[in-house]
C-alpha cells in the first residue's frame, strides 16, 4: 500500500513537468471583488480548549488596507473522474481555500488561480495523465502569476502560499519566474511552501526564513507526530539534498508552541476530503464564529529521527495519520499551525512596507 501511495505521489510530481499546449485566460478562485469569494470570510474567533470547550471570542487584528498580497496554490483536491481536472470551481476547491488560505485576508488580498491539476482519481487510481497533461497545471499557475504581475501587483509585496502538489507548482514558479528576475525578486515577502519536499540550496536567493523580520525567504516543513518511516513521502533526502525544516513556531531554531486555527465550518461533506477529514482527530467544535483558535496545544521542534526532516509535534488531542504513516499529518500541515504562520507573515509584511519607507 504505501509503495504504491509512494508510486502514486511520485505521478504527481512529475506531472508538473513535460510539454503541452498553451493556458486559456485565467480563472480565479479567490480575487479581490469576486463574488463569491471563499477567501474573504469573517476573521471573528472562538477560543477552544483542548477537548474543544469554547473560551470566549475575539477578533484577530487586521492590516490595515491590507497592504501586501497572497497568492494561493492548492492542494490535490479534485475530485473530478479525470486524470487531469479542469478550471471549473467544485465545492473542494472553495472548502480547501477556506482552510488553508482565507485566515492571510486579515493582512493580504488573496489571490488563487484555478488550476488543471492532477486529480484524487489520478493519485489514488490507476489512470496516469499524459505527458501533456502533467504540464497543463503548472503552465496555468504560471499564467495566473503573470497575469497578477501584470494586471494587479502594481509593486506590492507578495506572499507565496502552497501546500502539497501547490507547493511543488510554487517550487518550480520561483525557480523560473522569481528567482532569477531581481525586479519580481524584491516583491517577495516570504513564501509558505507547506508538504512540498523544498530543498536545501534550492533557490539562489530564498533561504530558509531564521527570523520573524527576514524577507525574501521561505518556511517550509511537513507535520509528523511519530518517527517517520523508511517509506515516508515527506522529509526523505532527495538527489543528495536534505529537504528543508523551518519551524514557525522557533525560526532560529529549538521548540516551541503553535497556534492551530481550523474554520468552524466542516469541509465540504460531499467530497473525498470531507469524508476523510474528521478522522485527522481534530475535537469537533460548535461554535457561532467562522473560525476557532487553540492555543499551544501543540510543540513542534524539526526533528531529523528516522533520517528524515520533519516538523515534531506533540500534544493533544492527538492526531492520525492519513491515509497512512508514510504521509504522516500531511493533512494537517496547512492548519495545525495556522495562527503562527499569520502571526509570522504579519510581521514579515510590516516590514516590508517599513524597508519600502527607507
């Protein structure tokens, strides 16, 4: 079994190269003035304890004018029958930008294209996409960013956001689009590549971000809360490169506490990430706020244990698997430190707008 989830992700990897046709105009998931918008919800606050006994309510502090934006790639989510799935938004696409990218409104304008990605039925079946196919959703990402440059950026800071086969489509845009070009380069706040395998020595000039007030840098890491084992899809050495660790929660490195954020509202019950979702262990909450917050329920430290660089994390209620050991909390890289991670780039965006001054 984990072989062939190992095969499987392996698939998905490479979809992101090969050769194809060129992208239609860009669909938008979340943009500014789209309606509706998943990514501009409510920022008010449940406080939960650990058994998810509400706390009280607050709301989180905002940007002002939102000064900086995010843009969004997301994860394998598709449940289209197809090896590949089009740009059409599915109920999974709007739950999944919800969780993973909504709670960055309070500081950023979101914006996440739609993108023809390898899909759950590709991942998990046994319907490889074509060549063709494996190049169509990086060339869509690449699109979108060119279309944002060009159309709405207008020399705003930006924050890069991805997790799982959005990180490996963001991976590959800052290698080609940012990384080389020192114009788009300065615009760079920090990028958030979450369970994507980013390496050492990766990018030229976006190291591993080691301080709360370091811009043009990366955080990136995969959840585990168990020696990861020899079949781990995450943390293993690739081509003789370590794969990064960067803890939000201690940049310079030890342990510390995280802030986990999850909406109050279930992902989308219908599709395949609804269903599996509530066995990830998080306490079920009622709350009448669109977001609940816990505090430090979590330590994470980057571990090396099993020779794999991993996020460490302790604490309870202790969370599964899935869909098996080999992806530890992959499920819960996005989430799990959440309020950290915008606590981090909140900062980061202050200071970049304070050095834009100078």
């Amino acid at each position: 079994m984990s072989r062939l989830l190992s095969a499987c992700l392996a698939a998905a990897v490479v979809a992101l190269c090969g050769a194809a046709s060129a992208p239609a105009a860009t669909v938008w998931l979340c943009k500014p003035g789209l309606r509706p918008d998943p990514c501009t919800p409510g920022l008010r606050t449940t406080r939960i304890s650990a058994a998810g006994a509400p706390l009280g309510t607050f709301a989180p502090p905002v940007l002002k004018r939102r000064p900086v934006d995010c843009f969004y790639v997301y994860p394998t989510v598709s449940d289209q029958p197809t090896p590949v799935a089009n740009r059409r938004i599915d109920p999974e696409e709007r739950s999944v930008a919800l969780y993973q990218a909504a709670r960055y409104s309070s500081l950023c304008r979101v914006y996440a294209p739609m993108y023809r990605q390898v899909t759950l039925a590709s991942l998990f079946g046994s319907a490889p996409p074509t060549a063709a196919q494996r190049e169509l959703g990086y060339r869509d990402v690449r699109a979108a960013w060119r279309d944002y440059l060009r159309h709405d950026n207008h020399g705003r800071g930006v924050i890069l956001i991805g997790h799982s086969q959005g990180t490996f489509v963001l991976r590959r845009l800052v290698r080609s689009e940012i990384d080389p070009r020192p114009s788009v380069r300065r615009r760079l706040v920090s990028a958030l590549l979450l369970g994507g395998n980013v390496l050492r020595g990766e990018f030229r000039h976006a190291p591993a971000c080691r301080s709360r007030t370091q811009l043009g840098c990366a955080i990136a890491f995969s959840t585990f809360n168990a020696t990861p084992p020899a079949d781990a899809l995450f943390g293993r050495p690739s081509g003789g490169r370590e794969v990064v660790c960067t803890n939000p929660a201690a940049l310079g490195g030890g342990t510390g506490k995280l802030d986990t954020v999850l909406p109050s509202a279930p992902f989308a019950p219908s599709t395949s990430f609804g269903k599996v979702a509530p066995g990830v262990g998080y306490p079920a909450v009622r709350a009448r706020t669109p977001w609940v917050e816990a505090d430090g329920l979590y330590t994470a430290h980057c571990s090396a244990q099993g020779g794999a660089n991993v996020l460490q994390v302790t604490g309870e209620p202790v969370l599964h698997a899935l869909p098996d050991a080999a992806w530890g909390l992959h499920l819960a890289d996005a989430n799990i430190a959440l309020g950290t991670l915008v606590d981090v780039v909140t900062r980061q965006a202050r200071r970049y707008l304070a050095v834009r001054k100078q």
